[in-house]
C-alpha cells in the first residue's frame, strides 16, 4: 500500500506486487509517503479487508477434509 504522491515507494509496491504471486498493491489517493496517517480511514478499511481475507483462508485450513 502506496500513496499516490510516493512515486518511488509506488514504483517498488507494482515490481513487488507483479513478482510476488498472490500479493497485491494498493495506491491511495491524495497521499503521500505516510498513508496511514494522511488517508486513516481508507488505511484502515484496506488492511481490515485484507486481515479478513487472511483469517478466513487460514480458517479453512483448520477443516478436516
């Protein structure tokens, strides 16, 4: 997750993101290099989602087959 305004941490976030299977990179509008305290609210809401996303794959882990 990258502010729109961080051109050289956006840059790294895409490389990563396209190189690492299965992440992702977000780009927050109107911020720069400290998202979660320019942007709290859509911080907030993109690593809440993602914190679910997680729980549940390793939930479903836990079922026996």
């Amino acid at each position: 997750m990258t502010g729109e305004h961080d051109v050289k941490f956006t840059a790294l976030g895409e490389r990563l993101a396209d190189t690492i299977p299965g992440s992702t990179h977000e780009v927050i509008a109107d911020a720069g290099h400290a998202v979660h305290l320019e942007q709290p609210h859509r911080f907030s809401e993109i690593t809440s989602h993602w914190l679910r996303e997680q729980f549940e794959v390793s939930a479903g882990d836990d079922q026996p087959s």
